[in-house]
C-alpha cells in the first residue's frame, strides 16, 4: 500500500502502534485477571519502550523478511488479499515471538525461568495478535491510510 519511503514510515508508525497498544493491554490485563478501565491508562507506560521497539523492529528488519518469506508462498499475480494475508501472517510470525521476548525481558521478572516465560508469553499472544492483526487492526490502519493518502 504504501509508495514511498514517507508513507511507510507513516503507515508503519500507524500500525505499530495500534498493535503494541493492543497487546500491551492484553497482557496487562492477563497479568492483573481481567480487563479493566485502568488497564487503557496503564498501558501508556509501556508503549514508550515497547511503541519504537515495535517500529524500528518491523521498519529496518521485519518488513523485508516477511515480504520474502510470502512470496515464497505468493506470487505478484495472485490476488491482493491473498498477498496482503500472506505479508501480515509472516510479520506476526515473526514480530510475536520478539515482541514476547523484549516484553518478558524488560516486564515479567522471570529470572532463571525466562525461556519459558518467554515461550508461555509468546504462545498466549501469538492467538490475539492473529486474529487482533487480521481482523481489526490491519484492515482498520489500512482504511485510514487509504484516507490519509489516496490514490490518484
């Protein structure tokens, strides 16, 4: 979707943070047994580590795997959805498990049982950042980049 460097960054940012804000609130609200109104407040403290993680992370490094990572399994030819799909599981394939490691690293005190923690933390958010990714995130980000930056 975007064109140029600018539109990727802005749409990266946009993304980014949609999706860490997201999964900052998942987690907090895992961590404490539920959701509640506190946890949008308490998720803010987090997003200034975890916000530039997640975008220097999928700017400089994940973006170009994941794109040929999915077209191992796409081609240019196929359908956009189909390649779109493919790029958005391939990144949250891979931004979920180092997103759970920077997150169990800076926030969970796991100590001597951190690769387990880590691979618990990764397995409980891989299913949320799925669907959370496909469902309303990505669609929602690219509705609004599509606004921002229409095509002529």
């Amino acid at each position: 979707m975007p064109k140029t460097k600018f539109q990727n960054v802005v749409f990266t940012l946009m993304m980014s943070f949609l999706m860490v804000y997201a999964m900052i609130c998942y987690n907090i609200s895992m961590n404490i047994d539920g959701m509640t109104n506190q946890v949008f407040l308490m998720a803010f403290h987090e997003m200034i580590i975890m916000w530039p993680a997640a975008f220097i992370l999928e700017f400089f490094l994940v973006d170009h795997l994941a794109h040929k990572l999915a077209f191992c399994m796409v081609t240019p030819q196929d359908r956009p959805i189909v390649i779109t799909l493919a790029i958005s599981i391939m990144i949250i394939a891979i931004m979920c498990p180092i997103m759970s490691f920077i997150a169990t690293l800076l926030f969970k005190n796991a100590g001597k049982e951190f690769v387990a923690v880590w691979l618990q933390t990764t397995f409980l958010n891989f299913p949320a950042a799925f669907f959370w990714q496909l469902m309303y995130c990505g669609p929602f980000i690219r509705f609004l980049f599509r606004k921002l930056f229409p095509e002529k």
